[in-house]
C-alpha cells in the first residue's frame, strides 16, 4: 500500500514539475514506507490485539482487535485510495492537455504515463471490496458472501495486476509479439493498434 502511494507521489511531483529529485531521497521513500509499517505493526501488538493462530498471528475478534484492524489497516487504505483517486484525477487531466500539445517529447511520455498510473489503481481495484466487507462487518452487518468471494479473490490478485501492467510495455509486447501462442497473437494485435494509432 505504501509503495503505491510513493509511486502517486512521484507521478504527482512530475506532473506538477516541482523539479524534485528523486534519485537524492531513495532514503526517504524508503524510510516512510518501512516506517509506517512498523509503526502500524506495533500498534496492534502494544494493545493486544494480536491473536495466535496455529503458525501465524492474526488479529482476534474481540472489539478491541477489531477497532485496532481498521485504524491500522482499513483507515490508512482509505487515506491511501483517496491520495491514489486524486493524483490519477490529475494525471488523467494532464494526459488530456498533453495529447493537445505540439510538444512531441509530451506526446511520447502520454503512453508511460497511463502505465505508471495503473499500479496504484491496481491497489483500490483489488482492496475496495474488502475494504466494503470489512466495514460492513465491523459495523455488525451479517455476512455477504458475493462480497467476501470477491474481497478473497481480488485481494490476493495485486502482484499478478502488476505483472499485466508491466507486461503492456511495448517493449513486453514485442518479444511477446514474436511467440506463436493465443496471447502473443492478442499482445500482437493490440501492440499493432497502438502504433497505428498513437493516442
């Protein structure tokens, strides 16, 4: 999660062309996700909230846990799904302007820039239903499965998100372009209508 809102924020300080150099805070970046996490860590442990469970920790379902569960986790993914909205808002908005523009360097950097906004949408596409039940369930609602089938299958479904995205580089797409699988003739096809229409 706090990786993806790195990533917004680099997209956001470039778009607003702040002249931030990012290679000079590799430190920060790494201090603020790394930070975050284990102070949200910790939290829950402090307060007991921990429960064991075979091989593994979890949360226990007292009140008490599951009030700790959505400051820790559900309040900063919502936070988080708010920044994400927002900085695609204006690089959506700047997409716009840079396809009006005669600059040709603008225009070439449209296509990075549609890509690079995927990955933290790939974190509210994934989280947003079980972000929903677990509200639902903390507020004492009665189970929907539609809704638990969807926040179990979509939440472990990030890193393959990930790999789609990636994998539509048109650099991907090329060497995917030159296998004879059904997939290869798909990337093909649509590598192909990429260069014939640019925008």
């Amino acid at each position: 999660m706090f990786w993806c809102v790195m990533i917004s924020f680099t997209l956001h300080v470039n778009v607003r062309k702040v002249g931030f150099d990012h290679e000079a805070h590799y430190f920060h970046y790494h201090a603020f996700v790394w930070g975050c996490t284990t102070f949200l860590t910790l939290i829950p442990a402090f307060a007991g909230a921990y429960s064991s469970t075979n091989a593994y920790c979890r949360f226990a379902s007292d009140f008490k846990s599951n009030l700790a569960r959505i400051l820790v986790v559900y309040f900063p993914l919502i936070l988080a799904f708010i920044y994400i909205s927002y900085v695609s808002w204006i690089i959506h908005k700047h997409i716009i302007a840079m396809k009006n523009s005669q600059d040709q360097e603008a225009r070439d950097s449209i296509e990075s820039l549609k890509r690079f906004r995927n990955y933290p949408l790939a974190l509210i596409i994934c989280y947003s239903f079980g972000l929903v039940n677990r509200l639902l369930t903390a507020g004492g609602h009665s189970t929907v499965v539609p809704l638990v089938f969807l926040h179990i299958l979509l939440s472990s479904l990030q890193g393959l998100l990930n790999a789609v995205i990636y994998g539509m580089t048109p650099a991907v797409r090329e060497k995917l372009g030159k296998l004879s699988t059904p997939i290869a003739v798909r990337f093909r096809r649509l590598s192909n209508s990429n260069v014939a229409s640019p925008n």
